[in-house]
C-alpha cells in the first residue's frame, strides 16, 4: 500500500473520523484534465467540532516532553524522504509543477520538519533581574490552536512552514489547504503526520472554499492565524482577525524587482532573471516580476532573457523534459494574458511570448514597459518578465520603490559595497546580492513588508517562538512576603 492509497481517504473527510461525505471537491490535473482525487469537503459548520476536538488534545501535546514532540517531527520529516518519488509525482499532476520543481519537494519538507524537531528543544525562556527578591523568568508557552490557511502554488512548504514549527512548541493545528490541490496540500498532511504518530486531534485538515477560512478566522478558540495567499485576502483575514483581537501572520503578494547595474555579469544576471521570472510558470509570491536594467547593458540582457523565454519548454510536467508547466487553471491564463495584452495596448513591447493554450501560458518578455502597465504595476503571478531601464543608482532606487509590495529584492553588480547600500534604500524582507529572487530556507527569517505582509513571521527560532508562542511572565518566591497596608 502506497502512503497515499485512495482506500483510506477518497470521498471521506480528513477531520474527526475520516467516514465518507456527501459534500466532496474533485482534484483534477491543470495539464490534463485528468482526475486526481476525490476527497471531503469541510463546511463552515465543521470548523466547530474540529476546533474543540484540537482544544482537547492540544492540552496533553503541550505537557509532553519535547523530546516526546521531536520525535513526532523527525519521524514526519524520514516519511517525506522515504515517499519521495510518490510525492514527486503527485506535486507535478495537482499543482502543474515540473520535475525541477516537484522533485525537490519531499526534501524541503524533510528539512523543514527537522528544523521543527530542533524548536522543540529550543530554550523555553529566560531569568530576568528583579530588583526584589525573588526569581523572576519570561518563558514561551503554546498558544493553543494555530489556524493555518494555505495556497495553491506550493501547497506542502507554504503549510508546513507553520505546521510544523506551531505543532512543534505544542499546539495543535487547523489546517485549510486550497481545494484545487486537496490532496498534495490536505491529505499528505493527514497521512504523513497519522503515520508519523502524531496523537489523534492535534491536526485537524479542512479542504474548503472561502467560508471555511471565514469560519476558522473567525472562532474564538483560535488565536492565531498563518495564512499565505493574496493581498486582498491578506487583508479581509487581518480586518476580520482584528475584529477578534487575533494575531495574524500573513505572507502575501510580491511584485518583487531584480536590479542589473552596469558593471553585472549580464549573461549570469539574465539567467538568473529567467530563472527568476519563469520558475513554476511565474506561480511563486517571491517571483522576479521586475526587472530594472541600467541602460548601457540593456540590449544584451533582453537578449539573453528572450532566448531563455524562447528555448524553455512547455509541457506536461509529468514528462521529464519539461520546463515550465501549466498554470492552475485555464482561469488564471486568461487573467495572465489580459494583464499582457493590456500592457501592450499601454506602451509596452511584446519581445516574446504572449501566447496561452489552455492553461498554459508561453514564458514572456516586454520591454520598454510604462510604470502604470498591469504587468508592471501589479502581481501577475503568471511567467512574465517585465523590463525596464534606469540611467544611474538614484533611477534604481526610484523604480525599485515604487511599489506597494515589498517582498524579495536581487541586485546584480561586482560592487558588493554598491549593491548593499542600494539595498538599504529599497524596503524589501529579503535582499540577495548577485542572485534572483526566489530563494527560502527553514533556518532563515521570511517574510514581507507593505502589501507583502506583516513581516518576518516564518524561518528560524526566534521568528518561529514569536509566532507561535505567548510569552508568560512568572515569578516565584521562597515565602509570601508581608504586605502592610
């Protein structure tokens, strides 16, 4: 039996007592039309019972040694490596992704989960001075439930990135994964961490459409919510968190710029724009949406760029020669192409590409780009490589601001020096010198500012104990001192 056989979760649930549903959602591939799965869809009116079955087992996960938990995580994390291939190929059919893509997927979230296993043990606190006697300690303690809403486009990293490291410090989780990827993103949760021995409740998987994270948001015994997806919603989940004086950490749009300064190696710059650009079809929040080139090297990164848009090839990611997949859905290529055509139809130059079938969309470059062009100004989230030229540092800078987003930022320069304090000008998360901008380790902070997010609330310890914790003030005295009024 495979880890993920049908047997034990088609056509059921995966909250309480996995039995069959009359309301169930439909996986199908992007690149086929082919069916995926079926699984229980979550009502808003499940959220109840899930909730109160995690509030209960979430009070003996947190009295458990910490070893008790690492051990839960590191057995989580081999599961991953020993499916590797199963897990491989069923990211490729759900989430359209290539083998570039997919195949490094059981390892991210191997590491991920040993990352976790490592904040189980993490120190709990510390002595504080007092100026009375006593001793006086602030120490970290679970929050109780973490709701955990999830995307589409990497749906294992983007869940577990905060299923883990909450799960790890001793709450139990709430989990929405987006329907379209139902069974990469909501049942290899389920049966991995099942299989793992994590105890019956603490992970609760609710596959469910918008009222399910409405519901999830929105219930009192859940204090803190992760949730990864666009602004918009980014936003609806904050005003509504708020409202319930909920901690919220949000990892959100990008429309993050690569910056190619006149002394670059502009062949690397290029390729590494490309890879930037068009990696999973343009489908990842970090993606290089802009690119900001000095004028006197213009000509030859758009060349090298447009023969990397021409050359990578297009296909169904199941087989290996594959570059670039489709996108989720025949929707969001037509939103893509509309973002294209209009920008276009604004002024820009359309160098290659340009081009859907379905939902697949030909990687695509536009030059001599207006500020104000969809392609420009917003997330396209689709493999668009807008360019733009600057005539100096302070024209950079300028471009590079010029956003509401603020997630990951590339520059390019033999200048380290130069190409630092360009980056302390322009609000970013994450700067990375002479690289493209998609890059993430569990070790490292990340996150975003502006309509990126509320900033670094994933990646490394600190980060980690800061959004899943509460920090508890305790003071303990060998006799009750005498109060004299």
């Amino acid at each position: 039996m495979t880890l993920l056989d049908p047997g034990t979760w088609a056509g059921r649930r995966l909250h309480g007592d996995r039995q069959p549903t009359e309301h169930t959602v439909t996986s199908v591939e992007p690149a086929t039309g082919k069916y995926v799965g079926t699984v229980g869809l979550a009502t808003a009116d499940d959220v109840d019972s899930a909730v109160a079955a995690a509030r209960a087992a979430q009070v003996d996960w947190a009295a458990a040694s910490y070893l008790t938990r690492a051990q839960v995580l590191r057995a989580a994390a081999r599961i991953f490596t020993d499916h590797a291939d199963e897990i491989a190929d069923l990211f490729s059919r759900e989430a359209g992704a290539p083998q570039g893509v997919s195949r490094p997927q059981a390892r991210i979230a191997a590491e991920e989960c040993y990352e976790a296993a490592a904040l189980a043990g993490a120190p709990a606190g510390e002595v504080l001075r007092s100026a009375q006697p006593r001793l006086s300690l602030s120490r970290r303690v679970p929050v109780g439930v973490v709701g955990v809403i999830a995307p589409f486009n990497s749906p294992i990293l983007l869940a577990l990135r905060s299923l883990a490291p909450a799960l790890a410090v001793g709450n139990a989780v709430v989990l929405k994964p987006d329907p379209r990827t139902v069974v990469v993103g909501g049942v290899l949760f389920s049966r991995i961490f099942e299989e793992a021995g994590l105890p019956a409740g603490l992970l609760q998987v609710l596959p469910g459409e918008a009222e399910v994270g409405a519901a999830v948001v929105a219930h009192p015994d859940v204090p803190v919510i992760a949730f990864t997806g666009s602004t918009g919603a980014g936003r609806a989940i904050a005003a509504a968190a708020a409202r319930h004086l909920k901690r919220t950490h949000l990892e959100l749009g990008g429309n993050s710029a690569a910056i190619v300064l006149d002394d670059a190696d502009v062949e690397r710059a290029a390729a590494a724009g490309a890879w930037g650009s068009f990696r999973h079809a343009g489908q990842i929040c970090m993606a290089t949406g802009r690119h900001l080139v000095h004028e006197s090297v213009a000509d030859r990164y758009l060349g090298v760029l447009a023969e990397y848009a021409r050359t990578l090839r297009v296909g169904d990611p199941a087989l290996p020669d594959s570059e670039v997949g489709p996108l989720i859905d025949a929707a969001q290529c037509d939103r893509v192409h509309r973002m294209v055509t209009d920008s276009v139809n604004a002024g820009a130059r359309l160098v290659t590409g340009g081009i859907g079938d379905g939902a697949f969309y030909r990687p695509t470059v536009l030059a001599d780009v207006p500020f104000d062009a969809p392609a420009y100004r917003d997330e396209v989230f689709g493999p668009v490589a807008p360019v733009i030229t600057f005539a100096d540092d302070e024209q950079a800078v300028s471009a590079a601001r010029d956003t509401r987003y603020g997630l990951s930022l590339g520059i390019f320069s033999r200048d380290v020096g130069r190409a630092l304090a360009l980056a302390e000008r322009i609000p970013a998360g994450l700067v990375h010198i002479n690289d493209q901008t998609i890059n993430d380790e569990p070790v490292a902070p990340f996150g975003g500012v502006g309509d990126s997010g509320n900033g670094a609330r994933h990646g490394g310890a600190a980060a980690n104990l800061e959004a899943f914790t509460e920090q508890q003030w305790v003071t303990v005295r060998g006799t009750p001192p005498e109060y004299r009024w």
